[in-house]
C-alpha cells in the first residue's frame, strides 16, 4: 500500500525554473508527503530541444531566518520515453527536519556552511539511481510502514548527496534574510529573477524592478543574492553575455547588430563588457 499521492498537471514550477531556467514545462506534476518535514515530487518536464539538461543532480540551500534553514535535492534525468523531455525527482527537506540536530553537529566538517545560500551540482552514481527506483516503487502493507521506508530512502539520498560533493560550493556571502521565509517574498524576488529573463535586452535598476515586483530595495537586493547566488547587476550581465555568444554565432550577424539588439548604449561599450566576460572580443565569434 502506498500514500495517498496528489497528481496534477501544471505548466509552471518556479523553484525548477530558478535552478534549470526558464525553457521548460511541467507536463505533469506527483507529489509524495514523505513527512511533516520532508516533501517529495516527481515531475515530468519538457524542454526545447537546445536547452534539454544532461543527467545530474543539484543540491540547493538557503537559509529562511537564523538558524533555519530549507535543503532541496533535484535529480534530473532525461526521458527513456519521450524526446526533449526529462524525469525530475524533487526533494525538499524542511527547516523542521535540521531542527532535529544540534547546531554543532550542522556545522561541524560539512563541506558547506549551513548559514549561506549555497548551490552544488554533482553526479547521479549508480547507488543514488537505485535509491530513486526504490522511492519512486515502494509497495508497503500500511501507510505508516510506506512513510517509514520513504523517510529511510530520503535519508541515505541526503547522504548519499552530502558524500559526492567534493568540490566547495559556490556560496552567497549574505546573512540569512528572515523575510525569505514568506512564500510571498520569495516569489516577489523569483518574480524580478523572471523579469530580467525575459528582457535580456533591458538592463534594469535596482529600483526599476523594486517597483515592478513591489518590494523593497534593500530587500530585493539581499534576497536576490540569497536565492540566485549572484548579485542583479552580475546576473543580467551573465545572461546578457550569453545571449550575444548564441547571436554572434548566427550567420548574418555584425557586432553592431547584436549591441543594438541587446539594448547595449554603444559598440565600445558592448565590446568592453564582452570582453571582460569571457576573454574574446565579439568579432572572434562571428560566423
């Protein structure tokens, strides 16, 4: 027997968007209550066919206030069964479940600080793949056993996670933003995350999207850094330097053609940053 598990169709999931990007859409939607601390979801997405992800996994965490904290584990893999399409299990591990352990024993030899934003990714080995079989399967004689052996499996993947990460994790140097624990905050932050997304031909001020996302500037600013891991100014500059690399690729393109198109003021000043960003003047990469 297994939990109840609630099966919806959506279009949009924004914490997935926010590690994988925008390109993508959710066919169907499997969440699993694992605990009153620990949430499980399986979801099949759609990609485009150039932004299709290759296996991995993502550990995520970020602190919500002192001394708590949310971890989310994504595991994606692409669809045996459908092309452009990947099977995602979401993991979510909530501030209830580290209030279980001392603050010593968090913070002791772990190979990241559990007081900073923090994102890693790393490889899905054969173990963890067996481990997602198993939860995506179980077949229990009551509820309370299917919980049990639900919670276990959650566990070894934490660890299972936590063991594979050899490589320091990119950190946000930010104190933990209290406001961040309200769905509503982090949405309004995700929200300003969507907006510079989908103009990558703007570059937008701090309080031209404070306003836009009817938050507070100092917040934004603080809670942006939290849940991107770079500042607003370092993010749309990375998008907007990625999106003249596939542009200059482009048969037919001039450097003139894609400053303009990218809304940069002058050729100069779109060469310069260009340059600063990846090494190459923006003639080297044309067709």
């Amino acid at each position: 027997m297994q939990n109840v598990k609630e099966i919806t169709v959506a279009t949009r999931h924004f914490p997935l968007e926010r590690v994988l990007g925008q390109g993508l859409q959710v066919l169907q939607s499997e969440t699993m209550q694992v605990s009153t601390c620990i949430k499980a979801e399986w979801l099949n997405v759609a990609f485009t066919e150039n932004t299709l992800p290759e296996e991995h996994a993502r550990l995520l965490l970020f602190p919500v206030a002192d001394n708590e904290f949310c971890l989310q584990l994504a595991y994606i893999r692409p669809s045996e069964e459908q092309p452009f399409a990947a099977d995602i299990c979401w993991l979510e591990f909530m501030p209830a479940f580290f209030a279980q352990y001392p603050a010593d024993t968090l913070m002791a030899n772990m190979p990241f600080s559990f007081d900073q934003t923090v994102e890693q990714q790393f490889n899905i080995c054969a173990q963890t793949k067996g481990l997602l079989q198993q939860l995506e399967n179980i077949n229990a004689i009551t509820p309370l056993l299917c919980s049990l052996h639900q919670s276990e499996l959650a566990l070894q993947m934490l660890r299972r996670a936590i063991e594979l990460i050899t490589l320091p994790f990119t950190v946000c140097q930010v104190p933990a933003c209290r406001f961040l624990a309200h769905d509503s905050e982090r949405e309004k932050v995700l929200d300003a995350q969507r907006i510079i997304e989908q103009n990558v031909d703007q570059s937008f001020t701090i309080k031209e999207l404070s306003r836009k996302v009817a938050m507070n500037e100092c917040y934004l600013k603080k809670g942006f850094k939290a849940l991107v891991g770079k500042t607003i100014h370092e993010y749309q500059q990375e998008l907007r330097i990625s999106k003249a690399k596939q542009l200059l690729q482009q048969q037919g393109q001039s450097v003139s053609d894609v400053a303009n198109a990218l809304g940069y003021s002058s050729i100069s000043h779109f060469s310069t940053a260009f340059k600063k960003a990846t090494g190459m003047k923006p003639c080297e990469l044309l067709a």
